[in-house]
C-alpha cells in the first residue's frame, strides 16, 4: 500500500468534491488555484492526477477534469464517467476524444501524437529528496485499443524512457501499468518507463498527450524498480 506519507494531501484534494459548478466552471484549470507541492519520502511519491498546477500546449487538446459533482463537456467523448473507484472520486481525461475506434482516423497532432510534450501538457510539482532513478506508474481507465497510451517527462524534457507509457490489459478498469510500448512489443516492457532525478528539490513532472481520450486518476514515483501498486482508489 501506498505510504500515508504520501497521501497528506487527502483533505486538501477532497474539498473539490463538494464544490459546486459555479466554483469549478472551468474544469482544466487548477482546483481552486491551489499550489500544491508533491513529496517524495522514502524513495516514493503518489500524486493526484486532478491536482496539477497548470497546463500547457493546449491549443488542440487540454486535460479535463470529472468528479462526483463535474462533468466536461467538450466536444466528443463518448464513453460515461469512470468515478467509480477513482481515488478521490475524481480524475483528469484528455478532450475532445475523436479517436475511439480504429475506423475513426487518426490524424496526427490532432488525436494523436508520438512526438513527447507538443501536446496537451499538465504539470505538477513534486519535491525530490532522494536523487535517483525513478519509475513511472499511473492508474489509467482504458476503454479501447486508441486511449491507452501517454508521455511522460520533467522539467521541459522528454527523455527516451517517459514516451509511449502504454496500457493493454485491465481495459475497462481502473489499472496501474508502468510500462513502455516498442517497435516490437506493442503492449509495453516493463521497467522501462523511468526519469532520472540527478538533483534535490522540486521538480515539474509532466504528462502529455499521446492519444485524445486518455483518461489519468494518479501516479506514482518510486526508486524501487520492484515495486507494484497494490491499492484500488
């Protein structure tokens, strides 16, 4: 299970689940524009994906967030909301989702993108005190075979082993996967998805868009290449 040092920010994250629609009217913007500062302890960090601190590169596709209380509206997205066993009841998807099927076409730096960091940006910040090597879970809701796949880099970088984080089991579910999709393996290699933190302090971790419609609850950093998420929410 995930260390309750890590989930300190529970209270703070779940004041947006009573908030109304008037409060919250654009929802891929920050909650509340709280600044949120993420730390690492014991070489493991869990981050709430609705807690990022701002966004970028959002001219064509921009994360937004659903909860009990929220529900965006932009464009098409056809599946339901996945609140359901969502930590904090909460997550963020990337919208418009235009590709759902392999008979929608895929238009490149439109609903996809396998270049790493042009498109759709969200940012956290996140305190290292344990320089190292860190691998990359996230817990993603996949529906089909064109929402299951993401980037994800530091500090304005996109380093080889942060692109093509990829999903192929667990498909209608909330699932954590920490692996990276190649040539020749397509549903991803394990242990392959990690950042190299060389320097104390905070840092802006970053996920972008690879495919629209990629929908994100949480990750986690952790230096333990073993180490699997066990915890549902």
């Amino acid at each position: 299970m995930i260390n309750n040092s890590c989930l300190r920010l529970v209270a703070v994250l779940s004041l947006f689940g009573s908030m109304s629609h008037a409060q919250t009217t654009k929802l891929n913007e920050p909650i509340k524009n709280q600044t949120i500062v993420f730390e690492e302890k014991n070489g493991l960090v869990a981050v709430e994906a609705e807690a990022f601190y701002k966004q970028s590169n959002t001219d064509v596709r921009q994360w937004y967030r659903t909860s009990i209380t929220e529900t965006p509206k932009v464009g098409r997205d056809d599946d339901d909301k996945h609140i359901e066993n969502a930590s904090q009841k909460a997550y963020i998807e990337i919208l418009p989702d235009e590709r759902v099927t392999h008979d929608d076409p895929l238009e490149r730096d439109k609903n996809f993108t396998d270049q790493a960091g042009k498109m759709a940006v969200v940012h956290y910040k996140v305190k290292i005190n344990t320089p190292g090597r860190y691998y990359v879970w996230a817990r993603a809701f996949s529906t089909g075979s064109e929402d299951n796949g993401v980037h994800v880099g530091i500090n304005g970088q996109w380093p080889e082993h942060g692109k093509r984080m990829q999903w192929c089991d667990g498909k209608g579910k909330w699932t954590w996967e920490s692996k990276q999709r190649t040539k020749e393996v397509h549903c991803g290699l394990p242990h392959e998805i990690y950042l190299d933190i060389d320097q104390v302090g905070i840092h802006d971790i970053q996920f972008s868009m690879r495919e629209d419609g990629f929908e994100m609850d949480k990750f986690i950093l952790t230096n333990d290449i073993h180490y699997v998420p066990t915890d549902q929410k």
